[in-house]
C-alpha cells in the first residue's frame, strides 16, 4: 500500500503546494505571506479531500475526516484572524493555537493512516500547513524564536511518528527533510526582515525625536512603560540622565503617587487597543524633587515592537497663569453683576451686548430688551450729539476714553442723567475691540444742583435789583429756566382789601400763551379761592398736577393753551403770607420735598427781602435806623470817601450806578467788604436815593483765595515764578532809588531726580516741603524765596549790603541741606548748586540778572556743587556750549564719533568674556572729548536719542565682525535715563538686533541703579527683558534700591560702583559693602561686576568675596577697536595653543 514517491515532489499537487508555501521567501509587505499561506492550506485540503473521496472510503470514516477538516479549517480562520489582530504578539494566544493545531494533525494522521497508507505524506503536509499558519503568527512578536522553535519541534515528532510507524519511503523523508529545511531558511529570511524593520524603526524614531526637539518634550516607550529613548527638551524637564530613565521599571514612577494607578490602566488599555483619550494632563516628580504639570499626548507607533510616542509638555506656567485668569474672570464677573453702578459693554457701533443687573435698573428695561437696543437708542436727544463725539474721537484713537454727564431715557420715559465713564477696548494688535461703559446715578445730585441753581437765580435776582418791583421779574425767570417750567406768575397780598392780586409774569419764548395770561389782569382771589387763595390759606405749596379736573375758567384757558400742570407757593414775612408764585408746565408735574424745600427757602427769601435785609446785615432794628445818616453802616476810615462819591453825584446830577466796594460797620463795630449798589429818584423837592446792600466777605475771601493761589506754589506754599518776578522788580525800583544793591540767588537740588524717580513722587514732593522748611528756617523775613518750578528755587535778599553778605546766605543755605532728610521710612540726602548774580554789578534788569544766576548755577552744578558767583567769562562758556550743541546734532551725520572699548574680566579664569562700549566725540577743533563733556548736553538738548541709536548700531557692527573672525565675545552699552524715558527705546534695540542678526543675549544694556528703580522704569524694563537682551545694574550701592522692587527687576548683572571697589585697599567698610553686595547678587541668580578695578589687593578681595568679573585700568584701559581686537585674538590664539597642547 506505500506509493512510491521517487519522483519530483512538484509532480504532486499536494506537495507541490506545500513546497510553494515553505519556500517563498519573507517579504518587506506584511500582507505577502499570510496570503501565500492560505492559498498552500486552500490547495492542500482541496488534493486531501479529493483522495480521500476517490479511495471510497467508509461513510463512518468520511464523517470523522469531515468533522477534523471541518475543525481544522476553523482553526486556520482562528489563526489567521489573531495574525491580522493586536493579539498576535501575545504569547498567550499563540500556545493555544499551536496546541490546538498539534493535536488536530495526530488525530488526522491516526484516523487516516489506517486507509490511506500511501498518502500519508499529504496528510502530514496538511497537519504542517496549520502549523505554519499559526507559526506566521509569531513572525510580528518579540516571542518569534520560542514560537518558531515549538513549531520546529510539533513538526518533527509528526515526522518521527509517522517514519516509526508507518514505514514512509525514501523519497517521503526527502520531500519532509526538504520542507524542514524550507522552514530553516524561512526563518533566517524573517530575523533578517525583522532587524531590517527594527533598523529602520530605531531611525524613523531618531528622526521624529529630533523633529520633536524645538516642539515639545518627546518621549518613547514600551508596552510596559519603560524608557527607551527620549530627546534633550524632556531629559532636561525629568532632571534624571538617559541612563537612569532606562534603568527605570516603569516611567509611571516620576508620577505622583495618587495618579500612577490611572497611569498604569490607561498604558494597557491602549496597548489592548482600548478607547482611551489620546490626550489628559498629569504631573511629574523631577529627580529634585519639584511637581511639574505637564500635558501628555500619546501616539501609538506601526512597528513589530509596538511602542508608543509621548509627547510631554510642560504646562506649569500656563496652568498657572490659566487659574489666574479664571480667577480674575470670576471676581470681574462677581464685580460686574454686584456693581452699584451701571455697567455696559457695547460694539463699535454702540449696540448693547452685555449689562449687568445695576444698568437694567439704571434704565428700566431688561437684560434681553436692551440686547436689542443700542446706546444711542437709549440716549436722550440733546445727548445723542455728545456720545457719538466721544466714540469717534476714541475710535479715531485721539483719546483712551471719556467722561461726560449725559441723560438716559428709560423705558417709562423718564430721564436719568447720570456720570459715564466710557472707554474703548482695543485687542493685543490695537485694533478697537468693543466700548466699555459705567454709568453712576447722579439724578439726585443734579436734582440737588438744579435746586441750588434756583435758589442762586433767586439770591442774584435780588441782590443784582433795587427792589422787588425790579427783581421780581429776575426772580420769576430764574425759577422757569432752573426749574424747567414755561411760565411764572406772582400774586400778591393786598391787605386793605383781604384779597391776592396779579402782578406780573415771564415766559418763555416760544409757544403762544396770551390768552391765558390775559384772565389774569383783572382777577383776583380771597382766602381759600382758586389756587392762590388755598396756598394763602394753608401757608404751604400746593400742586395741580392735571388742570384738565378743574372746572374753573383760569384752568379751561390753561388747557386750551397747552398748559396741563401748576404749583404755586407762598411768598412769606415771618409767618405772614405776602404773595405767592405759581409755576406752570406743559406736562402734569409733582411735588417732591426737594422741590418743596426750595419753594419755602425761596418763598421766605423773598418775603424778607426787603423788612429784613438790613437788620440782619448790620445788626440794627428797622426803628434805629430810620432817620440816620446813611454813613452810619459805612466803616468811619471809608464815610469820607462813601459821602463825597453820592455828594459829587447829586451836585453834577451824574447818573449813579454800578456796583462799588467800601468798608461796612455792624452795630457791634465789626468790619466787613461791602458791595453796594445806589439808583436815584426825584421825590418832589427830594433827591432820594435808593441803595442795596450786599455782604461780600466770602467773596472778597475766594477772591484772595484765587489771588493766593495764582502767585503761589501749591505744593510748598511759597511764592511762585510770577511773584518773584513782580518782587524782583519791586527791588529793583527801591535800589536804584536809593542807590543800594541785593542779590539773586538761583538753587537746584542735586540727584532730586534721581530721588524722585527711586522712592516715587509723593516722597519727592515730600522731600521737596521738608527743603522748603530748612531754607526758611535760615532765611531773614525780609528775604524772598520762591519755587519756580521742579527742584529749582530763587531767593532774593533786598537788604544786602555787601557781595559777601549774599554769598553768607548761600553758605547758610547749603549748611541747612547737609543733614540727611527723613522721608516716609527713608533717609535721603541732597545738596544744591547755587549761582549767585548780584545788582548791579551783574545787571540792572530781572532778565540779565536771572539769566546770569543761572549761568553761574550751571558752572556751580558742573563743578559738583556748591555756590558760584557770576564771572563774565562764564556767560562766554554757556554760549560755546550752546554752539557745542548744535555741532554734536551735526557730529552723527558727520562721522565725528567713535567708540572705544573697555574689557571684562572673569576673575576665576582671567579671560575676556565681554566689552564694554564707550563713546568719544573727535570733534575737530577740540579732539577727542569724553563722553562726561557732551552726554549731559545731549540729555538736555534730546540729541541723546539718536545718539543711543548709533551708539548700539556701531557696537552691534563690530560685535558681527568680531563672531565672524571666531571671536566669542559679547558688548554692553551704556542707556540714559532719557532713553529709558523714551518708549521706543524697544522698538531701536529689536530693529538693530534685527538688522544685524545678533543673538539678543550678546548685548547688555546697562542702567543706573537710581534709574532702574522708578517705577515708570519698570515696563521699559521688562519689555527690553522679553526681547532677549541682558541688563546690567549700574553704579550698584549708590542709589536707594529696594530689594522687593529689585527682585522684581528683570536685570541679569550688578556692577558694583567703582567708589567702593578703589576704597577696598584702605576702607574696611567698603570691604564689607563689597562682600554684601556680592552675597546679595549670587543670591537673587545675578551675575556681579567690579568697576573700577586698580589694584591687585583690591583684585584679592574681590576674588576671595566671589565677584564674578572685574572692569577697571588693572584688567584693561578704554581702547581703540584695533587694540582690543588684538587682544581677543590673541587671547583666542592662546586658547587654541591650550587645546592643541592638551590633544
């Protein structure tokens, strides 16, 4: 029954097939082989079931191949679906399969070999085939050699038990040991494939690492969490080494405790293939310690190994500044809704987008109805004009924003003024965003306003007329136009006939009312009749808010003109009521006690116009003065003056009028300015006149007041520009009259400014009060002191008798200045420059004199201070400087300026590590001049702007060819106060780093301590730290630092003053200062430089205190380019020597 196999294994089907699918070679493709594969198995069961159905064997034995056929083709399905799966690299799946396969082939074999003795080959070529398949399972996971060294060893105990008992041919072993060695040479084509892929994945995450460097932190990792590769970013984040992230179990131990658990979950059920968020926050411990916030985001990774990309950002910073966002949003909102003021947020075409409760309020509508309005909308008419200006003038960007009085119209009509502050909101690029408004209630103060304003139009209409027959039209209007009524009328008391009469009105342009005005001539009314009989009555206002429900004739001609609403009230003297005033309107009006109030201050004011005045002006009752002389009220130093101005009048028959002032006299002798008015009359033979008097004290009190400020300095209180002036002059009247001579003295404060910028400008004015007191303390009464303006003083001495009597009075003044000032918590001190010009030897008019004061002040200044007496040939130095002036604007043009430079020196190595930049001026006639002639000139004059610009542009020049040539050096510069003053001091520094393509950090810019301080310095500061450059703190200990403000500061460096370093040999104070100023930089992270450096023991100090780096004539004079460049070559040059010697 065995079939003899001599011939080629390719003559039958069976093992032509299986030849094919152990023999093809692996493919780059993942899909080549499974499919070769399935199409061996497909043609294998096909040729088994064909011999099986033509060797007619029994139907129980067919049944039993059907069913194992049937099995072993589900568990090929099996197979085939766990390679295309993420179950393939489990070992745990693929021991099954091999088992399942296994003992699948020995039943097929143990079944079959008893009826198919010569086909057992193909038999076996089948149990190989679902092996095979199962064994291609393993080709994608990290267990490849266990798998394939199973499959090896399934296949040989099949061959072994067939060979033993089934007696196979020679030519089957041949044909079996052929397939064994196709298996062979297979898996040596897969490992190869497999470290092909593996090479090809290791470059492809190289690269992506690489990629990652400048985007985030990146990150590789296994199944298991553990590192295998990771950029610089997240090394650098961890601050462990690559070594020991890799000889981590787990990189899920850098998390804190609480969230490993949820870490580890998350890791294998994305491995599993599970719906886990690609993206989710957490933190890291660093190696010392410190919890980073940090957002993950994980990428699965197409390779054999199937690792994972984890992109690792650090997020502590935005989460930060994120929770403080929320924070700031959450307490405007709360603001916004609890606001007691109206809040409004509108478009750029004033439609309302967002309000608060306050605002619906304010304007009676709701938060969805005003959504749908606009600003103007709700604005009253006459306002509508002012708002829209506001808008285009901020829109135009003329203005930041606007406050303005203005009336809203609420929904029930009524008008609310109110205060708005109204600003424009402009994005990060300044492009307008939105308008932002706040609105205050103030119809309570402006109630209050316009019923002052009534009672003032009442008070002026009275005092400015003879008597009430004259006033009382005054009167009347002023309580229309205040009040905003139309028309007014005043009633009056006659007592003989027990009834009130009309007696006149005013009204206001406009509409026709004649013909109610007209049934007021001949009416009149008794107690309780009509309106002005009932406020006769009751003594009190009364109101008609709707005349349409009276039935009487007045009231239907008052409609039928258009008046609906009256009050009148009573017109009083004392408790007698002696008139009455009624107000009329077009539309139905109430009263409110403030309205009431003022009816009753005005109604009394009136009354007692005429009974009263006088008594309560000057004490004496109406008996005692009838038949006195009118001078009896007059002050008895001012009753010549007062009779001869009526006397002159009567006698010429001149007109009098106008108003005049004179002295008045009380009954209790007191004096008080007095204004009077006086009208005439003829009476018969009489000449009568008529005056009225009015009590101008708090008047003539404002007057002074006003009169006191406008000469005065309202900070010190002493005389200002303008009085000193006018007394400058007065002494030079009584000089030249009595041939006597005084001097001017004209005084500046040293270092105010820089004072005043340190401690903030209250304590400059402080300091400014507590110098007022000293000068005053040492000056005579009879000496003028004025402020005129800044730190700038003048004092004049009128009684000087000789030049050395004014120059004792500089001395006395600078003496009172020496102490140290205490200023809020501070001590400060100042001196004074002060420059001395004396009449007349120096000038016989106040211009000479103050002009050559201040000449001599400048020489004072320039010299240190101090006091300088005029010289002629002074005035000839401030001209030359005035001519320097101009030259130096010329100088930049002209190529007149250059640069020196000065090294830097690092103690501990002695090398150069950066230059400064100086500039001198090569003037053509004068040389080359320091930058101490012309810089305080350029300060004064605004030349320093441009100045600074070349200055930075020339040092970035050379800087570039000094990197060219290989040189590793960087430069400072030198700032003025005034550029640090002007806000495109940025904008110069990133277009010259721009230009000439310099890394920011190269250049140094370097600001006096005094100037770093003031607070206006503080944003210049921080926006010159975000474009990268480095910032030295210049002159160190000189100023009044404040260690929180200097915290505070971006500043890279401190260089310590140089008074402190040259005193080092000889002062053990500065010593110490040295010392501490050292600790005190190391310890804020800042880098420290000596200036001023002499001597080798001050070297010494500064080397034993830790001082970074040195400047000074012992490490490097100020030289010309071409001798520093020699010495940062030859210092380069020496270190490539060093670099040789030691390779």
């Amino acid at each position: 029954m065995v079939q003899d196999l001599s011939g080629h294994p390719s003559a039958d089907p069976l093992f032509g097939a299986a030849w094919a699918a152990a023999g093809v070679p692996r493919s780059s493709r993942s899909w080549n082989l499974p499919l070769v594969n399935g199409l061996a198995v497909a043609a294998i069961i096909a040729g088994v079931g064909y011999r099986l159905w033509a060797a007619h064997l029994p139907a129980d034995v067919l049944r039993e191949e059907a069913v194992l056929f049937a099995a072993g083709t589900l568990l090929a399905g099996v197979a085939v679906a766990v390679r295309v799966s993420k179950l393939a690299p489990r070992l745990a799946v693929q021991l099954p399969i091999m088992a399942c396969a296994a003992i699948l082939a020995v039943l097929v074999l143990g079944i079959a070999g008893r009826w198919l003795g010569d086909d057992l080959p193909a038999l076996a070529a089948v149990s190989f085939a679902a092996v095979f398949l199962q064994f291609d399972v393993g080709l994608r996971s990290r267990h490849f050699i266990y798998v394939f060294a199973i499959a090896i060893l399934g296949l040989g105990a099949l061959w072994a038990y067939a060979v033993t008992q089934l007696m196979v041919s020679v030519s089957a072993i041949v044909i079996w040991t052929l397939l064994v060695m196709g298996l062979g040479l297979l898996a040596l084509l897969t490992s190869r494939a497999v470290e092909r892929d593996l090479g090809v994945q290791v470059e492809r995450q190289s690269s992506l690492l690489a990629t990652l460097s400048d985007l985030g932190e990146g990150l590789v990792v296994t199944e298991r969490g553990r590192f295998v590769a990771g950029n610089d970013a997240y090394v650098n984040l961890t601050g462990y080494s690559r070594e020991e992230l890799a000889a981590m179990p787990s990189l899920i131990g850098m998390a804190p405790e609480e969230q490993r658990e949820r870490l580890a979950a998350n890791l294998s059920q994305r491995l599993a293939g599970g719906d886990v968020p690609a993206r989710y926050t957490s933190a890291i411990i660093t190696k010392s310690g410190r919890r980073v916030e940090v957002e993950v985001a994980i990428h699965r990774v197409t390779t054999r190994r199937d690792q994972l990309l984890t992109l690792v950002s650090d997020i502590t910073e935005r989460l930060r500044a994120e929770a403080g966002e929320r924070e700031s949003e959450t307490r405007f909102r709360t603001l916004f809704q609890q606001a007691q003021a109206g809040m409004a947020f509108a478009g750029l075409d004033a439609h309302i987008t967002t309000v608060n409760p306050a605002f619906c309020e304010l304007v009676g509508y709701s938060d969805t109805e005003l959504r749908t309005l606009s600003l103007l909308d709700i604005t009253h008419p006459d306002d509508v004009a002012a708002l829209q200006d506001a808008m285009h003038t901020m829109l135009a960007g003329e203005e930041e924003g606007r406050r303005i009085e203005k009336r809203y119209t609420r929904q029930d009509g009524e008008h609310v003024w109110v205060d708005l502050t109204m600003r424009l909101v402009r994005g990060a690029d300044d492009k307008p965003m939105y308008f932002q408004t706040v609105a205050v209630d103030i119809r309570d103060r402006k109630r209050a306003e316009v019923l002052q304003a009534a009672r003032f139009a009442v008070t002026q209409a009275l005092v400015t007329s003879p008597g009430w027959d004259k006033a009382a039209a005054g009167v009347l209007e002023g309580l229309c136009r205040t009040l905003d009524w139309e028309l007014a009328e005043y009633w009056e008391v006659d007592i003989p006939r027990e009834a009130m009469h009309f007696v006149t009105s005013w009204k206001r342009p406009g509409r026709d009312t004649s013909a109610f005005e007209a049934t007021a001539a001949n009416q009149t009314y008794r107690r309780g009749e009509g309106l002005a009989g009932r406020v006769w009555e009751a003594g009190a206002p009364i109101a008609m808010p709707d005349l349409g429900a009276d039935t009487s004739p007045r009231a239907a001609a008052a409609v039928a003109v258009g008046l609906h609403g009256i009050v009148g009230f009573p017109v009083r003297s004392g408790r007698r009521v002696v008139g009455m005033i009624s107000l009329h309107t077009w539309a139905a009006r109430d009263l409110d006690d403030g309205l009431i109030a003022v009816m009753n201050d005005v109604g009394s004011q009136i009354g007692e116009f005429v009974e009263r005045a006088v008594v309560k002006l000057f004490g004496y009752s109406e008996q005692e003065l009838v038949g006195q002389q009118s001078d009896i009220l007059i002050a008895t130093t001012h009753r010549a003056a007062f009779d001869n101005y009526l006397q002159r009048r009567l006698k010429l028959d001149i007109p009098v009028s106008g108003a005049h002032e004179t002295m008045g006299k009380r009954k209790n002798g007191s004096l008080f300015p007095l204004e009077f008015v006086v009208s005439s009359m003829q009476v018969g033979a009489r000449h009568l006149f008529i005056a009225t008097l009015r009590d101008i004290s708090e008047r003539k009190a404002h007057t002074d007041a006003l009169e006191y400020q406008a000469l005065h300095d309202a900070l010190t209180g002493l005389p200002n520009r303008s009085l000193f002036g006018d007394r400058l002059r007065q002494a030079l009247l009584a000089a030249r009259r009595n041939q006597k001579m005084f001097g001017v003295l004209l005084l500046d404060l040293d270092r105010f400014k820089d004072i005043n910028d340190a401690l903030g400008h209250d304590r400059g004015d402080s300091l400014l009060q507590e110098v007022t007191a000293r000068l005053r303390g040492v000056l005579r009464a009879t000496d003028t002191i004025a402020r005129l303006g800044g730190d700038e003083f003048a004092v004049l001495t009128p009684d000087a008798k000789h030049p050395e009597d004014v120059v004792a009075t500089a001395r006395k003044i600078l003496a009172s200045l020496e102490g140290p000032f205490a200023i809020g918590d501070q001590m400060v001190e100042t001196g004074a420059s002060i420059g001395i010009a004396m009449y007349p030897v120096h000038g016989d008019d106040p211009s000479t004199l103050l002009r050559r004061a201040d000449v001599a002040m400048y020489v004072a200044k320039r010299s240190g201070g101090g006091y300088a007496v005029y010289q002629p040939e002074q005035e000839a130095q401030t001209l030359r400087r005035s001519g320097l002036a101009g030259e130096l604007r010329r100088s930049i043009p002209q190529g007149e300026l250059v640069l020196h430079y000065q090294p830097q020196v690092t103690l501990a190595t002695g090398t150069i590590h950066s230059v400064e930049a100086l500039v001198r001026w090569n003037h053509p006639r004068e040389g080359l001049m320091p930058p101490d002639r012309f810089i305080p000139m350029a300060e004064e004059t605004g030349i320093i702007h441009p100045l600074t610009a070349w200055v930075i542009d020339a040092a970035l020049t050379q800087l570039c060819k000094w990197i060219a040539d290989g040189i590793d050096v960087s430069i400072s510069v030198n700032v003025s106060p005034r550029n640090i003053e002007d806000h495109s001091l940025e904008e110069m520094v990133a277009r010259a780093l721009g230009n000439f393509k310099v890394e920011p950090n190269r250049l140094t810019l370097e600001i006096t301590e005094g100037v770093a301080m003031a607070a206006a310095a503080a944003k210049a500061l921080h926006r010159l730290h975000e474009i990268g450059v480095r910032l030295a703190l210049d002159d160190f200990g000189t100023g009044y630092s404040s260690l929180l403000y200097l915290m505070r500061l971006p500043v890279n460096e401190i260089k310590i003053d140089r008074s402190f370093v040259s005193a080092l040999a000889s002062d053990p104070d500065s010593g110490a200062i040295v010392r501490s100023a050292v600790g005190l930089g190391h310890n804020l992270g800042l880098r420290v430089v000596a200036e001023g450096l002499q001597d080798r023991m001050a070297e010494a100090v500064l080397v034993e205190a830790g001082c970074d780096a040195a400047q000074g004539f012992l490490v490097g004079r100020p030289a010309e380019e071409t001798e520093i460049t020699a010495l940062l070559m030859q210092q380069a040059g020496l270190t490539k020597e060093r670099l040789t010697e030691s390779g």
